[in-house]
C-alpha cells in the first residue's frame, strides 16, 4: 500500500463515513419499527386467526422477526465500525497536520512525503529538522496504518450486512451498500446507482462495497444518463489483470475542456476543466486500472454534434502488465462523426504505462497533444490523490484540428515501455504452411467486460 503523505492528511474527510453510519443507523431504526408492528400482529392473530393458514402466517412472520433482529443488530454493528472509523482516521490525521505544524512554527520546510529541511543548515537546525522529520513519519505512518485497517474493517462490515439479506428483509442498495462515497455526478439518481451495482456484480460475482468497487462500477455501466447522449450507450472494454492490493483504483479521463469543437458540423466537447471527482460521462475516453479487484477498464463515450446526431465508436485498447504490477495501455479512439479522410492522424491515441510505487503511482509514456488529460488515484477509503495533469495544448474549439495528428511526452516518456519489451528470440524463417509459436507477449486487446480476458504478464 502506498504510504500516507501530508496531502492526504490535509484533503482526508471522515465525514462520509458519519453520514452512512446514521444511514445505517436511521435503516435499522426503521426496520425495528416494523418488526413491532408485526409482532403486535402475530399476538393479535390468534384472536381471529387459526388454523393451518394462521400457523402458516405466524411462521412467516416469526421468520421475518427473527431476521429482522438479526438485520437490526448488524446494522448497528456496521453504524458502530464507521464511527469509530471516523474518529479514529480523524485522530490519527490530526497528528500529522499537528506534527507538520510543529516543524513548520521553528521555520522547517515539510515536504510532501514527510521530509524536513532546515533553512538553515547549522548542525542544531539539522538536529531538529531530523527529530521533526522522526515524528512525522511515525504520524503518517499510524495514518497509513489506521486508514488499511478500518478499509478493512468497513469491507468486512459490508459483506457481512449483503450476506445478512434474506427473503424477509432486503435492504436497499443505494443506501446500505453504497460504502462511504457518493455516486459520481451526484445528481444521476437511484437508476444509475443501481444499474453500476448491477454491471459490477455481473463482472465481479458480487456488489460494490468500497469506493473503489464504486468508481470500477459506474465505468462498466453500458448506459448514457446525460442528456445530450439521447440514450445512446457507451462502448466498454476490459481485461484482467494480477491485483495490487491497496494501491486503489487508477483513474485516467481524456477530454475536450472547450463546449464545442470544429468539426463538420461542430461537436460538442465536455465543457470543463480537472476535476479530482469527474463523472466518467464528462469524458471522451475514460481508462481505469483498478489494482484492487484487478481490472483494466476502457470507455469510450458517444461523440454529440450540434445538430443532435450521436454515434458511437468502439476503443482499440491493447495491454500488458509487468511482474512488479507495472500496466501499459496502448489506446486509439476514433471520433465516429469525423469525416473518413481524418481517421489515419485525427483520432485520440497514446502508449502509457501505469506503475505502482512505494511512493505513489507515476504515469509515463507518449499521448497525443489533444484532449486534455488528467490521472488520479483513488485509496478504498475515499481518499483522492492527483497523478498527473496534462492540460490539451489548445482548449479552444480548434483544438481537435491543429494539435490531434501531433504526440508529445509525459513522465519519462519511452523509457517506461524498455520492462515491456519482448525478449522473446525472433524465429527464423519457416516454409509456406508452417505457423511459428506466438510471442508470449504479445499485447491482450481488451474485450467484453462479462467474460474479460486475462492480460498478459511479461516476466
């Protein structure tokens, strides 16, 4: 797992965590409420009810008290974890930003993985730059460690309330299954939150309970909600990659920040700048690497013209992964309403390389100098990290037509592809009707997500 930094300890809320802790709280309340009533209607029912019918009926509703109880008690369980949780993640982030102001009152510089300078590099100033230096790395070290073990707590908290559902009680997903974040675009309602449910229990065998499984599950939708999609869907693929346990979800969205751009006739664009919390509509084409449930996921979104006509097309997304977790994703999405003669350079392409690290993720390779781009990582308990910011070299309408056919670097740029290079031998010529053995490397195209492929792993 990557360490905490002073960052996370500035940016982190707990207060998504007090929020579904009274969501779970007012459910169970409402669930003993109707438990009572239905007591009171089993002991009435003797009085007008017997028979074999009225002992059927007060099985079931046994049954459903029984269960009811047993709900009840879970739910006040899983309300008593995320409070905890709130106040202990709270706790341990104020000793960082108390730590960091320590060092900061005696004129330290604080970096952000914790590092403390001395202005002034006299042998007392260095003393105390390394005894405040000591202090904060145990602080972000307990943060980091409080932050892995209520994730952990919260996860087994969830799966034991989905496996506490029964005939008698079910409990509604938008409100006991959520975990501690909200859908992405807030607004989009019950349908969407539902439908990403749904696509990501098709995918994985279960429902989401993290946020991390949340981001993952709003990608895999197969519908539009926006408007200005007209109900058409996007395109979705994926793969399988080996997981990276605690490294979260990797979250990469390319898109116009322009409203319109040129094109015959215009199109719209996304009409935005970065945003940390973007909703995978708002994007032309959206890649996530989910490390913890080990998936690769592309999306392409349907391409809108002013006139109203929406056509889809489908990403040609090739990966493989390395040995120490390492992906990379060679992309091409080609604008469906462009006209033809602009498909061999106009289309959004890019060869880049997401690679887990000790100290955060990094993102390396080459892209096309338009759309903007924008990388962030998101922990299982919400927290949100910026990776890269890669701003369109033109945000204006013409964007797509002078800057599309031209690529430039980010990170280390082609450095990053030496790990992934085959080192298989090249085999000698063969006769006419002989097939060679296949490289074991070869890139995996990424296909349907119900029945993803596993991604080729270069050893």
């Amino acid at each position: 797992m990557s360490p905490a930094t002073r960052e996370h300890a500035q940016r982190w809320d707990t207060a998504s965590l007090v929020v579904i802790a009274a969501e779970w709280e007012d459910l169970g309340d409402e669930i003993d409420r109707r438990k009572r009533d239905m007591e009171r209607d089993f002991d009435d029912s003797y009085r007008f009810w017997r028979g074999a019918a009225g002992d059927h009926e007060r099985s079931w509703i046994q049954r459903f008290v029984d269960a009811a109880n047993r709900a009840a008690g879970a739910l006040e369980r899983c309300a008593d974890v995320a409070r905890r949780g709130a106040s202990s993640i709270e706790a341990a982030r104020s000793y960082v930003v108390h730590a960091v102001a320590s060092a900061e009152c005696e004129g330290l510089r604080v970096a952000n993985d914790g590092r403390v300078v001395a202005v002034d590099m006299a042998g007392a100033s260095t003393e105390v730059a390394s005894r405040h230096e000591t202090e904060i790395a145990r602080a972000l070290t307990v943060l980091g460690d409080e932050d892995a073990r209520v994730a952990s707590a919260m996860r087994r908290a969830l799966e034991s309330l989905s496996a506490m559902q029964s005939d008698e009680v079910r409990f509604p997903t938008d409100v006991v299954l959520a975990g501690p974040t909200p859908a992405p675009g807030g607004d989009s309602g019950d349908e969407r939150r539902a439908d990403a449910a749904g696509a990501f229990e098709r995918v994985t065998g279960r429902l989401p309970l993290d946020p991390v499984d949340w981001e993952t599950a709003y990608i895999l939708v197969a519908n539009s909600y926006a408007e200005k999609y007209a109900g058409v869907g996007p395109e979705v693929v994926a793969g399988r990659i080996e997981p990276v346990p605690g490294q979260g979800v990797v979250r990469i969205g390319l898109y116009i920040p322009s409203e319109t751009v040129v094109n015959l006739p215009q199109d719209l664009g996304d009409h935005r700048s970065e945003d940390p919390r973007f909703d995978v509509e708002d994007t032309r084409v959206a890649i996530y690497v989910d490390y913890e449930n080990g998936m690769v996921i592309a999306r392409q979104n349907p391409s809108v013209s002013v006139d109203g006509d929406v056509r889809v097309g489908v990403p040609t997304v090739d990966v493989q992964q390395a040995a120490d977790g390492a992906v990379r994703i060679q992309y091409h999405a080609r604008n469906p309403l462009a006209p033809d003669v602009s498909t061999p350079t106009h289309t959004v392409n890019g060869d880049i390389v997401v690679s887990p690290r000790a100290e955060g993720i990094a993102v390396d390779g080459v892209i096309t100098d338009y759309p903007a781009l924008e990388v962030y990582r998101d922990t299982p308990m919400g927290g949100t990290e910026t990776v890269t910011i890669d701003p369109a070299d033109s945000g204006s309408e013409y964007g797509p037509l002078i800057n599309l056919p031209f690529h430039h670097s980010i990170g280390v740029g082609t450095e990053a592809f030496e790990r992934f290079r085959s080192a298989y031998a090249q085999l000698p010529p063969y006769e006419a009707g002989t097939r060679p053995d296949a490289d074991p490397h070869q890139p995996t195209r990424l296909g349907g997500t119900e029945d993803a492929l596993r991604v080729v792993v270069v050893r």
